[in-house]
C-alpha cells in the first residue's frame, strides 16, 4: 500500500487498499445522500435509538463486533464504514436497545456539524453546548429530548474530530 491511500482523521488512521479497476459507480441522488449522511435526530437511516439488536441486525447496515462489549452491552460496526480493532460504530444495551452510533467521516447533524467544523461553528449550531462526560462537549438533540450528541474536539486545531449520537438513559459505560 502506498503512501496516497493512507489518510488521518483526527486519532484515526484510515487505510484504503484498492484492487482491480472500477467499470462503474452508483450514485444516490443528492437529496437521498444528504439524508443517508445525517446522524440524528432519532438515528442514522434505518438506524434508530433504541432499537433492539435483533431490529438493528435485521437492517442490514451493521455488523457484530465482540471487542466492543461491556457489561450487558454489545459493540457493532456499521458495515459501510467499519472501525478499526478497538472501535466501535454503536453500541447496543439489552435493557435499552440501541444506545450509541458513532460517526464516520461522511456524516453530519441536521445543522450540517461534520469532522472539521471549529468550535465556533459547533457552539453556533448547538447554543446549548455543555461540558458532559469525560469533559467533551455534548449537546441537545433539537427534535429528540431523548438523546444528546456528544463532541470530539481535536487538541491540534479544537476542530470536531468525533461526534457520537447517545440516548440520554441508558445502562452502558457512560458517554
């Protein structure tokens, strides 16, 4: 693998290896891109909070990934954007359902907060923004009161470099 298909997402090394050529490209139409691309309020595409495991497996968008799991929780992946070895991509709660889903590059928020955006555009999107767990910034979820995100900033430049979509109750590590 060269050097060119190695890229850094904040602490996120992401590696992309391509084989063969490409003869074609399916492209969504815009609008349903954007949609597909947007991380809450109440998930991300047929993803929802509070969804049982068995009701996010059935979606076919993620997959089971065991060094995720902790007390009574399990971890899963997104299969079109999987996480490394020590990450996961949500987080499932037997009690609860579907507790946490963790942005990749290619998402946003309904106001348009992606990987990149400053603290400045951050706090003008979400005026409620808040120190929460661990001391990341976390916000409400404008249309889910059952919900919060929760904010990575990067120490190099305080641009987000993390986002997570968290139900507010529920019994996993706390987020």
């Amino acid at each position: 693998m060269n050097k060119s298909n190695v890229y850094r997402i904040g602490r996120t090394v992401l590696a992309v290896a391509v084989a063969g050529a490409v003869t074609s490209i399916a492209v969504a139409p815009p609008a349903l891109a954007a949609q597909k691309a947007t991380l809450g309020p109440y998930g991300y595409g047929s993803l929802k909070l509070g969804m049982s495991a068995t009701k996010a497996k059935a979606t076919g968008t993620v997959v089971r990934k065991p060094a995720g799991d902790h007390a009574g929780c399990t971890g899963w992946d997104l299969k079109e954007k999987p996480y490394g070895e020590y990450q996961v991509g949500a987080i499932i709660s037997k009690r609860y359902g579907l507790t946490m889903i963790v942005a990749h590059a290619g998402m946003k928020t309904p106001k348009g907060i992606r990987f990149g955006s400053t603290k400045a555009q951050l706090k003008a999107a979400y005026p409620d923004l808040r120190r929460g767990p661990g001391g990341f910034p976390t916000a409400g979820v404008p249309g889910n009161k059952k919900a919060y995100y929760l904010f990575y900033l990067s120490y190099k430049d305080n641009r987000v470099a993390g986002m997570s979509l968290v139900l507010a109750k529920h019994d996993c590590r706390k987020y």
